[in-house]
C-alpha cells in the first residue's frame, strides 16, 4: 500500500470516528417555597429538550434526555461530572425551577466535562401565572448560551449556506408481493435484502417553515428470491439488482424526518419454471425499472438511524411486472466531514 492510499484510509478512519457535540439535559429540580419537592404544569426538562432539538447546528450539536430512573437528579458539579462520563457527553444542563408563592425562579447551569466546570448559568424568573413564559425565555437564554460556548451560531452557519458532506452505510430487508394479475396469481411473495451507500454531498442550506431540507444519492445493491403459490406450477424467482435513487429529505428535528425520491434500476431476474406436463426450464432477463420511494427515518445517535420505507418498482419492458416493497432498515454513518 503506497503512502497515498495509507493517508487517505487513515483520514477516513479519523474522521468517522469523531462525533458532534453532546449536550445531555438532566431531570431539573423542581421545589416549592418550603423547600420540597413538587409537580409542575409540564415536565421542563422535556420542554428545553423540545425546544433546542428544533435547532439544527447542522448536526454539529445534538441533544438528549437523561433518565431520572438511571442517574436521580443531580443538584451538585460532581453529580454533573459523573452523569457526562457515564453518558459519554460533552456537557450537561441541569438545574431547578422553584415555585413561591407570586412567582416563578429558575437556575439553569451548563456543565463542560473537559473544563471541569460550569461554564454558563441561565437566570429567568416570572409571574406565578406565566409558567410557559418562564420555560420560553429559559430555553432562548440556553440557545443562545450554547450558540456562545460552542462558537456554532444557526444564523451564521445559514448564511454559510454550505452542509457537510457526509457517507452512510443502509441496510434493509423488505418484503413485496406482485400486484399485476399475470404474476400476483403465480407468485406468493418475495423476500430480500439491500445494502449500498448513500452520499450526501456538500450543498447549499435549504430550509422550508424552520425544517431543513437536504438531497442524498443512494447506490443500492438488491438480492430477492420468489417462490409459487400452492395452486400454481413449481416456480423459483432470483433478482440481483442495482439501484440509484435520488432522495430528498426533510428533517423536522434531530430526531424525526421524512424522505423521498426517484431512481432507476437494472434487474437480472433468474427463473426456473416447470409447467403442467413440461420439462423444468431455465430463463434470464435483463430489466430496467423506475422506482419511487418513501419513507421515514429516527436518528438513534450520531452513528445510528433507522427507517422504514415503501418502494414502487415498475418494470419497463420484457414479462416484468409491478410491486411494492415494504422495508425496514438501518443506516451507519462512516464520515461526516469536519467544518
């Protein structure tokens, strides 16, 4: 391996094992003027996580949820400090909203687990009936503190108007049933699998009603085998496949999206028949196919996604046919280019 080959593996190696930044939100304490603990309109650690997952960074900073169940509520920088090296993340927020008798006050800190320390306090406080005014300004006072301690400003990184490139690894198993009546009444089902790359490349920010718009371009390779009905005639049917959709996708959080897209495919479909009162024959066919697909995607963590998608397949010539393959699947990202 010359010295090109082994710099670029070790670039790729580097770069797919870096992550974005983590901030973890703990339970926030919840107290009344006596000091004990009480319940709120709405959970207000769920209400921050709801309010900065809108914001995209560009997946440079992600958010979660910490179990109360898992790790209690922590009141102390040490407690911080344990949660980040049990939850492998960057920082942690965490804090208390107390409830007097006119008012509301809240503390929010933000924990960095490489400085040791808390990096910034968030104060917001407000009249007994205007709850959700408080957790408003609270949540803009953290956005805008994260924005400062991480140096990744939203409306800088639009003006930008560049996305990462980025690589990932899908894999699904589908299942699909002709739905033509030449071969819906011969064929019972079929069963695969896909695996291939998608590449999203570096592109311009595009945003529609605060949700952010991206394209991919997925090389699929497809392996499916068919097998007759009880009441037909013996019949095996093999397709190895290629695929090159295009997808468009739209993310509504860092959590949920939905995609979309279009693309052709080539089919070798491979098929052994022995009709009624004949010997068993062997045939070949090449076919190409446009397909339509649609689906929906969780992001688990920052390597790890799921989805679950349709795919409308029509066969363009020679006896193909039409189907619609129902798919379940996850996607492994491998690079994310560093800004």
């Amino acid at each position: 391996m010359n010295k090109k080959s082994l710099c670029f593996l070790l670039s790729v190696f580097i770069f797919s094992a870096s992550y974005a930044s983590e901030i973890k939100i703990a339970p926030v304490a919840m107290y009344d003027t006596n000091g004990n603990k009480t319940t709120f309109p709405f959970n207000p650690s769920k209400a921050i996580y709801k309010e900065l997952e809108k914001h995209w960074f560009e997946g440079l900073v992600s958010f979660s949820l910490v179990s109360e169940n898992r790790h209690g509520i922590p009141l102390t920088i040490m407690d911080a400090n344990r949660i980040c090296l049990s939850e492998n993340a960057d920082y942690l927020l965490y804090g208390y909203i107390k409830k007097n008798d006119l008012n509301w006050l809240s503390e929010i800190k933000l924990y960095s687990l490489s400085e040791k320390k808390i990096v910034k306090e968030f104060f917001a406080s407000d009249s007994i009936e205007h709850y959700e005014r408080l957790l408003n300004v609270l949540c803009q006072n953290i956005l805008y503190g994260i924005e400062e301690v991480t140096g990744f400003n939203q409306d800088e990184l639009k003006r930008e108007k560049t996305r990462p490139m980025e690589l990932r690894i899908p894999a699904s198993i589908f299942y699909w049933t002709p739905v033509d009546s030449k071969w819906g009444n011969k064929i019972s089902g079929i069963a695969g699998m896909n695996a291939g790359i998608e590449f999203f490349p570096p592109q311009p920010v595009m945003t529609a009603k605060e949700k952010l718009i991206d394209l991919s371009f997925r090389l699929n390779l497809c392996w499916d085998i068919g097998l007759n009905k009880k009441d037909s005639y013996p019949l095996t049917l093999n397709t190895i496949a290629i695929s090159l959709p295009v997808l468009a996708h739209v993310h509504f959080n860092e959590t949920h999206s939905l995609y979309g897209g279009i693309g052709f495919a080539y089919n070798i479909e491979l098929m052994s028949i022995r009709s009624k009162y004949e010997e068993e024959e062997f045939l070949c066919q090449n076919v190409f196919s446009f397909e339509t697909i649609t689906g929906y995607e969780f992001t688990f963590n920052n390597k790890f996604n799921f989805f679950t998608e349709l795919i409308f397949d029509w066969h363009m010539i020679g006896d193909g046919f039409v189907c619609v393959k129902s798919c379940l699947g996850a996607s492994y990202k491998i690079f994310k280019e560093l800004r």
